[in-house]
C-alpha cells in the first residue's frame, strides 16, 4: 500500500505533462513547397526562418515577372520577404548610399556568382550580373521578420546562406546569361 501512493501520483504527473503538451499544439502543420515567388526554395535554406504553425504561404508576384516583391508566411507570422530589382548598373550594397538598409551590415565574402553582397541583422541585399535583355544587372533583397528570434550571428549566417542559395534561381528564372 506505501508504494501505490507514490506510483499513482507518477503517473498522474505523467498523464497531466502528456495532456499539457498536447493541448499546446505547437508544430509545423505545413508542407513546405518546393517552389515559391516563382523559383525553386530550399527547405534547408528556408527552415530557420520557418515558424510553428498551419498554413504555409506565399504572397505577390513571381519574381522572375520582373520588379517585384514576394512574401512567404506560416500562418499570420512573416517568414521571409524577397524584392527584386532589374537595373542598368552595378550597386555596392557596402556603399553608403545602401547603408540605411541594414543594421550592423556586414559584406559578403564570396559570391558564386560575378556580384556584390552584403548582410545585416535582419536582411541581405546582393547585386548581381545577369546580362538578360531587359536587366544587366539584378538585386535582390532578403528582409527576414524583425520579430526573428535566435543569436544574431546565426541568424546573420543563415540570411546569407539563403540569400546565396536564392540568387542564382533568381538569376536563372529571369534568364541571365550571366
């Protein structure tokens, strides 16, 4: 009888945790696509930013339409924003007149690609060759949610890696040569 007691209560514990957490919710409820704003997404590149929630989606035109802004949302919560700009000339995100864009911005080291990058607490600008008919050059523009939680410093690392991994498919989907 001195052991029920002190079993019973354990599983009592146990099946009140159980409940609690399931009454939480919580979770990716969502399929995330492989396409989205018109170019191929990397779940990989994407998931830091993803969020718990319902509905996966995506909000404004494909960006290969031309100038444009696209936006990606797990239920009312903001993922990541792309904008994209066709241009006739070649702009340094490091130059000062970029520099209201970010916060803490830093460059980027190396591009695989002919272009200019840089990355702020929140956002990436790069600037890239495209030597399409209607564009020499594009840039696109990551912005994640300010409400980003994380340290910085990977959240930084992962805005580049993204916005690495997003350029080329822009670049492709426009149809630059270079």
């Amino acid at each position: 009888m001195a052991n029920a007691l002190p079993r019973t209560a354990t599983c009592a514990l146990t099946i009140g945790l159980a409940l609690s957490l399931a009454a939480c919710g919580g979770g990716r409820d969502y399929a995330v696509p492989k396409e989205a704003c018109g170019v191929a997404i990397s779940e990989k590149a994407l998931d830091p930013f993803l969020v718990d929630g319902k509905k996966f989606q995506v909000l404004g035109k494909p960006l290969a339409t031309g100038v444009g802004n696209c936006a990606i949302w797990v239920d009312e919560w903001l993922v990541v924003n792309l904008r994209l700009e066709k241009v006739d000339k070649l702009y340094d995100p490091m130059d000062e007149s970029e520099e209201f864009r970010f916060k803490n911005r830093a460059k980027t080291a190396e591009l695989p690609f002919d272009g200019l990058g840089a990355v702020g607490d929140f956002n990436a600008m790069v600037s890239a060759k495209c030597a399409a008919p209607d564009a020499k050059y594009v840039i696109v523009y990551v912005e994640v949610s300010l409400k980003s939680t994380g340290e910085v410093t990977q959240r930084r690392e992962n805005i580049e890696s993204f916005a690495l991994d997003v350029v080329p498919k822009v670049k492709k989907a426009l149809s630059c040569t270079a």
